[in-house]
C-alpha cells in the first residue's frame, strides 16, 4: 500500500542529490545552460520524483519500474558528473564527492529493488511474509 514517499530516506537523498546538482551547476558556463546544465537538472529531479511516483503505486512490479527509472537517472547523472570534470567544469574533489553521493543512491536503490523483487517473488509464488 503507498505511504507517504517523504518517510523514505531514498527520496531524502535524492532531494539532497538534486539540491547539490543544482548548486555547483550555477558555476558551469553559460553556454552549457542549454545542454549539460538542462540534462544533470532534469536527470538528478528524475532521481526523487520515480521514487515519490512509484510510492503511489499499488502493484509491487509497478512500484519497481520507477525505482529502475531512478536507478538509470543516478547512473545518468554520475556520467555526467565524470564529463563534466573531464571538460573542466568540476574539480577533483567536487566531481568525486557528487559522484560518491551518486553510488550512495544507486546503492540504496539496489537495496530496495532487491527486496522488492523477493516480495514480487513471493507474491506470485504465494508465499507472505512481513
């Protein structure tokens, strides 16, 4: 049954994910507003709202494709982060703290496909546990 998504420490991180991309953005050249500013932006709000939506899902299976979506927007935002230092844009030490923020969320959202994924088991094999 969906609960509220703020309880989730999942959607807290991604906030904060989101909210650390969009700051060091602010310092990225202008003439990348339209591209690699726009794609970190929409990738690291994709993170959070995947999660919130698949909250409001009934169905264990449905709930998991939008934790995948999040997964895959992590990801996305991590390769951006590492192109972004390739190009300058980041130092060392920015790039990897954003990036070990990413591999904390893409860990996170493994977790909790993993336990989806034995409770979509379980349901369809008619095994219940709490």
């Amino acid at each position: 049954m969906p609960f509220d998504f703020r309880q989730l420490d999942i959607w807290n991180e991604g906030i904060k994910f989101c909210k650390a991309i969009y700051e060091i953005v602010k310092t990225f050249p202008q003439f990348e507003e339209k591209n690699m500013v726009s794609q970190l932006r929409r990738a690291s709000v994709s993170i959070s709202t995947n999660v919130a939506e698949g909250c409001g899902k009934f169905a264990v299976r449905d709930e998991m494709s939008y934790y995948r979506i999040a997964q895959g927007s992590t990801k996305e935002c991590m390769s951006l982060i590492l192109l972004s230092k390739e190009l300058g844009y980041l130092d060392e030490e920015t790039c990897k703290r954003l990036y070990e923020h990413g591999e904390y969320i893409s860990k996170m959202l493994t977790m909790i496909l993993r336990k989806k994924a034995e409770k979509y088991r379980n349901i369809r094999n008619g095994v219940f546990r709490k």
